[in-house]
C-alpha cells in the first residue's frame, strides 16, 4: 500500500472514531506497514490537524501503543458557526410567549448539531466524561452529537416513566418557568452508576431543569462534570446550577422587539 493511501485510511479513521484509542499494533496489520511507519505516518496527520485547529492527536504509551484523536474547532469555522446562528435566530417573529424562542428548525439542522457537538466536546475534553444526559425531546440531538466526539452513551430522562423502559429512578422539580412540580425519570439500565455525566439540554432559563437532571443523578452517586446548553437566557444571571457552558446567551425578550443573541463562548486563536 502507498504512503499516501496509509495517510488518508490513517486519517479517514482517527476522524471516524473520536476520543477512540487506536492500536498501532492493529493499523499496522490492517494498512500492511510496520509499526515505526505507522508511527511516522500519525506524526504526519497530528501535525496537519494541530496546525489547522481541527483537533488533537494523543499518543498511547504501553505495550501495544496507541493514538487518539480528540475533536477541536478551528477559529475561523468557530466564528462563521456563530455569526450564522446570531442571523438565524435573531428575526424576531422567533420570539414566543413566555420568554421562549423558536429554535426547533435550527437544533433539526445536522450541520449545526454537528458543530455544536463539536464544541460541546471540546469544552469538556478534560472532564474524563462516561457519560452524556439529556431530557427529552429536544435536547436528544444535541445530546447524541456531543455523545459522538466524547465516544460515550446517551442517557435519556423522560417526562414521563414508560414501560418500555423497565425499572426506574424518578423524582419531582419545581419547574423554573411554570413554577408547578413536574416528574423526570430515567431508566437504571440507562444510566451507569458512579459515572461522570455531561447534562446537555438546549434551553436554560433558570436552570430548574438542569438542577433536577443532577438531583437525579445524585441517585445513582453520579459526579455531573459539567452542565453545557445551546442557548441560555442572560436573566437570571444567577441560575440553579453553578457552573455552566453555553453556546449563546440570549437577551430579555418582548413580543415585537428585536432578539438579542450573542455567542457565549470566545472565538479562541
């Protein structure tokens, strides 16, 4: 087999299976090269991608050695993804009672989840993550994608305990917007216990939501690494959980007057 192939099948595999390890041992079998080739070969990628932003590749030491390939966005593909979300949400017939906005045929976009699970992935590369949670339903793309890059399961709370899901743990929350309990649910074959959980949703007002999922995973002595959502209200500045990482933040909305969206996170060089 030519280099040039072995470059491209190297490269076509580290982007198929992010946060993968990849044995050396098994590419050098497959692409018919020696290790100390194969080596140099990922040497040659690692660079390519790193000069580029696009992502990160990660040696494996040990007897068999490895590599891993950890998902980054360039600068430039950062700040066109905001610029077109800021455009796309900003018309203000979006704008629906009770403080929401429209953004359904945004989030049903595959490019954008695509990015967004990109840069879920990338701000919490370090969190050692096991697993990612959302609540149904529209957090579930969001949800999958950064499920994806992270190269970890999806657990899903329901509204609403279905038999389908066999046994399961629920508790009440008092909703943010509505203030009235409401239940969620998950199912135990679903969610691992003591694991490290990302929560991703794709609205954050207060947060009453989110404080429920982690009051939840607090029954399977889960540790939540991190909250992230794709959009989060500026008011209440204070919200229920600590610590968390939006794509955009969205400023007090009327009925009739302008959407003010701004990206959350730094365009970073």
């Amino acid at each position: 087999m030519r280099r040039s192939e072995r470059l491209i099948r190297i490269t076509k595999d580290l982007l198929d299976h992010p946060n993968r390890a990849l044995s050396l041992s098994d590419l050098a079998e497959r692409l018919e090269a020696a290790k100390s080739s194969i080596s140099e070969d990922v040497a040659l990628v690692r660079g390519v991608l790193e000069r580029d932003g696009s992502g990160v590749v990660w040696s494996i030491a040990g007897a068999a050695g490895g590599v891993k390939y950890q998902v980054r966005v360039p600068p430039a593909q950062r700040e066109a993804f905001q610029q077109n979300i800021v455009a796309r949400l900003s018309d203000p017939s979006r704008i629906l009672p009770g403080g929401f906005l429209y953004m359904s045929d945004v989030l049903g976009d595959p490019d954008v989840l695509d990015l967004a699970g990109r840069l879920f992935a990338e701000a919490f590369a370090d969190r050692d993550i096991q697993v990612v949670v959302t609540v149904e339903t529209k957090g579930i793309p969001l949800a999958v994608s950064a499920a994806r890059y992270l190269h970890v399961p999806v657990a899903v709370v329901r509204r609403d305990h279905r038999v389908t899901e066999g046994a399961s743990v629920s508790i009440h929350y008092i909703s943010g917007s509505e203030r009235r309990i409401q239940t969620m649910s998950i199912s135990k074959r679903a969610m691992p216990q003591r694991a490290r959980a990302l929560v991703v949703d794709d609205f954050m007002k207060a947060g009453a939501t989110a404080k429920g999922v982690v009051n939840l995973l607090a029954e399977f002595e889960a540790q939540v690494a991190g909250v992230a959502v794709f959009v989060a209200t500026q008011e209440p500045a204070e919200k229920l959980v600590p610590e968390y990482v939006s794509l955009f933040t969205l400023g007090p909305l009327q009925e009739g007057a302008g959407v003010i969206l701004a990206p959350a996170l730094p365009v970073q060089s």
